[in-house]
C-alpha cells in the first residue's frame, strides 16, 4: 500500500510567493529632478520654465517618457484547505486555499508555497528578477532628444509689463468716461457733479494703479 505525502496537510499556514508590477519613474536626465529648465534668449535674458519632459501630461513618443513598469515581489499568508494529488502527472501537488477558494478558486503549485514569509519572499525577489530581465516592456532606458513645442517663459519684466499695461488701461478707461460726460453736460454745476462722482467712484483705485506703474 503506497502512502501519500505531502508537504503541507489542510489547516497549514503558508506563504505564496508572487508578483505584481508597480508603476515607476526613471529620474529625468534633462532638469536633474528639479522640474524647472533655465533658458538663455540671444538677446541675454534669463527665462525659467517647466521641464517639458517631467511636465508633460501627455508624450506622443513614448521613448521619451520617464515611466516604466517593474516586477515587485509579494508574499500572503494563506491556509491550506484542499490537497490535489495526481499519481500520474509528473507536476507536483496543488493547494486550494481558505482565503481564494476551496472546490472552486486559486490552485497554487507546491513549488510556489513555502512556511515561512522571508522564503517566500525570497523566492519571490528571485522571480521579479528574472521577469524584469527579460520582458522587454518593463524596463527601457530613454534616450531621444527632446523638441518644445509649447512653452510659458517666467520672466519678471513680462510680468510687470502686462501688469503696468493693465493699470494704465484702466486709468484711461476711466479718465475718458470722465471727459465724454463733461462734454455733454448742460453747465458747471452738472461738470462739478460729474468729477465728485469720478472722486468718490474711481479715483482711489486710479490714484494707486498709476503710482504703482510710476514706481
């Protein structure tokens, strides 16, 4: 009479050893991770601006992209609840586990079952090794030159001078309302009227724009 054996009896607790992939990025080798790229105009201004490659929310070539997947090594911990054996396979036993199913749910292979979590992991580092390695689209290395095509220049003058052109429109804006209602007043005491309004409306606000565009 043959007796049957095998490494771990219903009830067991093992640890299986798997993989899973994560989502990663290569550091940038055009900005050197500080996302901002310094530009030098013909004329000698100095501009900062986004780093196109880190910045880009979508990269036509994907040579160019920083991202790649990786294999990572896991261990569960899980309970023996059903053993296979088969006389005539050459394959070792199979498990069906508490946790994933038992009749119907995972089959796990002897192989991939250990006791303890460091095996397991073990065997598991092993594993994403091996599959890093040799897939070809987990890991890539990119080279390729970059091209701008879009871009926003940070420059301190920029901004002041749209500041400054804005104040001033306002100013003018205002100050020609003023003088089309003092053409078309009937006499002195309605022109009077008219400038009290402009004080108490818009001079303030006008008063501070044009001193701020002076200084």
């Amino acid at each position: 009479m043959t007796t049957i054996k095998t490494k771990y009896s219903i009830g067991g607790v093992v640890w299986h050893a798997s993989t899973h992939t994560e989502r990663k990025s290569h550091p940038c080798p055009d900005c050197k991770g500080s996302n901002i790229w310094t530009a030098f105009s013909p004329a000698g201004s100095e501009y900062t601006l986004a780093c196109p490659r880190c910045s880009a929310s979508y990269i036509s070539d994907r040579d160019i992209s920083l991202e790649y997947s990786s294999f990572e090594p896991t261990a569960r911990k899980l309970t023996i609840g059903s053993i296979r054996f088969d006389s005539h396979s050459d394959t070792t036993n199979e498990y069906m586990c508490v946790e994933t199913g038992v009749g119907s749910g995972n089959v796990y292979k002897e192989t991939s079952l250990f006791g303890t979590e460091q095996e397991a992991l073990e065997a598991a580092k092993i594993e994403a090794s091996k599959q890093n390695q040799n897939i070809d689209w987990v890991v890539r290395l990119y080279d390729k030159s970059l091209s701008i095509s879009d871009y926003q220049l940070d420059s301190a003058k920029i901004k002041n001078a749209a500041s400054n052109r804005s104040a001033n429109s306002a100013l003018l804006y205002n100050l020609g309302y003023l003088f089309d209602e003092i053409i078309e007043a009937e006499n002195k005491d309605e022109i009077l009227v008219l400038i009290e309004d402009y004080r108490a409306r818009d001079w303030t606000t006008d008063k501070a724009k044009a001193a701020k565009v002076a200084a």
